[in-house]
C-alpha cells in the first residue's frame, strides 16, 4: 500500500495563565502514513475486553507521532487505542469517534 496523508491532533503546553493554570494550544500536523484495517483475530480479541479498533496507520518513523490522541483520515475523526513500536516504525491502532464536539 501506499502513503496517505493523514492529520495527527494534540495540544501543546504554553507555559500558564494568571491562576496558574497550564494553558494548551491545540495542533494540527500532517504526516504521511500507510493505512490498514484490523485484522479479525486482533478486531474479536479487542472486542473481548470493550475495545473496538477500526484502522492502523503505520508510520515508517516513530518521531512523527508526538502523543497525540486524534487522527484525521479521509474526514473521519479516530482515536488513538494504541501504539506499537516496531524497529523505526509505529503503528497505531484507533477507533472512529463518535459525536465528538
């Protein structure tokens, strides 16, 4: 499979605001990714526990991905259920979010 491009969000800590109060800057950054459904003894084993992945995204670079807990991909919102590392890659396992705000 090829790349796609998908859209990583997170915030960022800026210092604090006059209460003390850390302040957070929301960010957006695109980063390229190859992109694969879960597989159906991964998908029932999650499921077994609660949990419903829908989608890896693989990254060839595990620096690309700063902690963030939302991923854009074709308009869609996903949330991050977790991450593995492999050599230099990083895969991300999520699910699609449901009435986010």
């Amino acid at each position: 499979m090829g790349n796609d491009v998908i859209i990583l969000e997170g915030t960022v800590l800026s210092g604090t605001d006059e209460l003390g109060d850390p302040v957070r800057i929301p960010t957006r950054r695109e980063v390229f990714a190859r992109v694969f459904s879960v597989g159906q003894g991964e998908f029932y084993q999650a499921q077994a526990t609660g949990l419903k992945p829908e989608i890896k995204f693989i990254l060839s670079d595990f620096l690309d991905y700063q902690g963030e807990q939302v991923i854009i991909y074709n308009r869609e919102r996903y949330r991050v259920l977790r991450t593995y590392r492999k050599g230099l890659e990083l895969e991300i396992t999520a699910y699609r979010e449901v009435n986010a705000a």
